[in-house]
C-alpha cells in the first residue's frame, strides 16, 4: 500500500467550523441510525420502540430545519 501525503491534508479551520456548526445535525443523525439498528432485528415492535423511532426521526427533522434556518440552504429540497 502506498502512502500518499496529499491524503494525510488536516482540515481547515473553515471546514472544522462548518463541521462545528452542523455537529447539532450529525448528532441528530447518528442517534437515529442507532434506535433504527437497536430495532432492525425486531419484527413487531412495541409502542415504546414505536415512540422512540418517531422521536429520533422528529428530532432529525427540527434539527435539520433549524440549521438550515439558520445558515441558509442545505442542500436538499424540503419534501
């Protein structure tokens, strides 16, 4: 395997704060992915795993519009 320096590049300070600014959204994100892996294996779910799915998709979803309201667009179309 070849090493290359042009991959081995720390981010910028610009990059660092964007990522900074989005972190509440990839947060968000990752919480979601973690309740939809708990649940993957579940066949009937309950209504407490029910709730949690809905409250990790609605904090996704309010996280997500409140980023873009506050830094414009995001680079997606609303559904």
């Amino acid at each position: 395997m070849q090493y290359s320096r042009a991959t081995d590049v720390e981010p910028t300070s610009a990059a660092l704060r964007a990522i900074e600014r989005e972190w509440p959204v990839i947060e968000a994100e990752m919480d979601l992915v973690s309740v939809e892996a708990a649940l993957a294996d579940i066949d009937d779910l309950s209504q407490l795993d029910a709730h949690r799915l809905m409250a990790a998709q609605k904090r996704v979803e309010t996280t997500r519009a409140r980023f873009a309201a506050a830094d414009g667009f995001y680079g997606w179309e609303a559904a």
